[in-house]
C-alpha cells in the first residue's frame, strides 16, 4: 500500500521519453531527409505504374505490385498525418485534409487490388472510383493550400521553386480527372480506357517530380546534401574542368608539348 502511489521511473518515463523523440524528430532534419526519401520511392513507383500502363506485364505482376506500391503509399502517407499532430506549427487545415484524403484514396487503392487478385472485379471497380474521387477532392484541396501568394509574381511560374508544389498538385489534380473518368467508364460497364490510365499516370510522374523539387530545402538538397555543399561541390567540378580544358589546349599548342606528347 505504500507503494501504490509511486510513480515508477521504468513505467512512465520511455512513454514521455518516446513522445518527446517522436515530438523532436518530425522538427529535425532527419524528417526532411525522411520526406525526400519518400518523394523519391513515390517517383519510381509511379514511373513503374505508367510503364506498366503502357505495356502490361505478364499474368498479375501489375496486380501484385499495385498492391504492394499502394500499401507503401499507405503506411508512409499515415505518416505523415501522424507527424502533423506532433508539429508544433501545423500546417493549412486544407494542406492537412488533402494528405487525409490521399490516405484514404490509397487504401481504397489497396483494397482495389486485393480484390482484383481474388478475383472479384465488380467490387473492384467500386473502389477504383472512390480512389479516384478522394484523390481529385484532395488534390483540390492541396492546390487551395499551396497557390502561390500574391498573383502576378515568379512564383506562379512552373519553374519557379516556390511555384513547385502548387504545380504538382496541379499535376494530380489533373491526373485524378482522368482517373475518375476511366474509373466512372469502368464503374459504368464501358470497359478501360487505356489512353486515361496512360494520361493519369505520366501527369502523376511529372508531379511527383514536382513533389521533390518542393521537399527540398536549404539543409536537405533533391540528392539528400545540403544545396550548398551540391552547389560548392558543382563549382569544384567545373572549375577543375575548365583547368583542364585550359592545360590540355596549352600543352597541344605548345611545341614541348608536341615532343612530350610524341
């Protein structure tokens, strides 16, 4: 009894401990190096996809790594969401509901392609459109939250960092057009279209391209280096080429050149 009030270091502090890191890391630049390696898996899988729209692989490969690719999809974009709720500054509330509804849209996804290998393509079809609806609301959402501000300035430019994620949003917003349309088709006993899946998934490459340009900041460059240890680097490898460049010209130009040469 004297003891039922104490409160025992080995059953409360890991539990304060591990929010305080969970808490610690999604401010740290680990959880900008987590992101880009995020947008980069995302990149890839996603350029698999279209070249799987594009020629399809034998028997259910395209299945299975849907499955896979989706729950991937999935387990990183929880996340996120997660990490949100740790940050101290959150983010635009329609920021926050787009990831939400891209959660979602991917376990929709994933349910899509567990159903399509045992065989059950009516329900299938089911949430091929819910995916493709949650998807084209959320990246209408993610457009609101990331346009650029004021109009009329550089950032609105698609080659403008500040304008990257702004276009990748655009980007799925219009991919998730013609998702929804193919998947309405399907839904509608029309068939596939093949053109749209094609279309959904080369506009979702180029924005997931986008997705990486915007991840990266000062600290954390598209290649995981500070962008002035790339940039310092970039110069080096320049600078030692023109040198050589240069020397190489003197030494053929130059007659103890020839006779060294010789």
């Amino acid at each position: 009894d004297a003891d039922s009030d104490a409160r025992h270091e080995w059953i409360w502090m890991p539990i304060t401990t591990r929010f305080q890191y969970a808490r610690s890391f999604v401010h740290s630049t680990g959880m900008v190096r987590y992101t880009m390696l995020c947008c980069w898996m995302y990149f890839i899988m996603t350029a698999i996809s279209l070249g799987y729209s594009i020629k399809a692989p034998p028997g259910n490969t395209a299945s299975h790594h849907g499955l896979i690719f989706n729950s991937m999809y999935t387990l990183t974009y929880l996340s996120f969401v997660v990490s949100y709720m740790l940050l101290y500054k959150k983010p635009a509330g329609a920021y926050a509901w787009g990831v939400r509804l891209y959660t979602i849209g991917y376990m929709a996804f994933v349910v899509l392609y567990a159903v399509s290998l045992a065989s059950l393509p009516k329900v299938g079809n089911v949430f091929y459109v819910i995916g493709s609806v949650l998807f084209l609301v959320g990246s209408g959402f993610l457009l609101t939250a990331t346009a650029p501000a004021p109009v009329g300035v550089g950032k609105w430019s698609p080659v403008d960092i500040g304008g990257s994620l702004f276009w990748g949003s655009f980007a799925f917003l219009l991919g998730s057009v013609a998702f929804t349309a193919d998947s309405t088709r399907v839904l509608a006993g029309e068939g596939s279209t093949p053109w749209l899946g094609q279309a959904g998934n080369a506009i979702f490459t180029v924005g997931r391209i986008y997705f990486i340009w915007g991840s990266s900041t000062g600290e954390v460059g598209i290649i995981f280096v500070p962008k002035h240890v790339f940039w310092s680097k970039y110069q080096e490898i320049n600078e030692f080429r023109r040198r050589s460049t240069l020397a190489l010209f003197s030494t053929k130009g130059s007659p103890r050149g020839v006779q060294m040469s010789a």
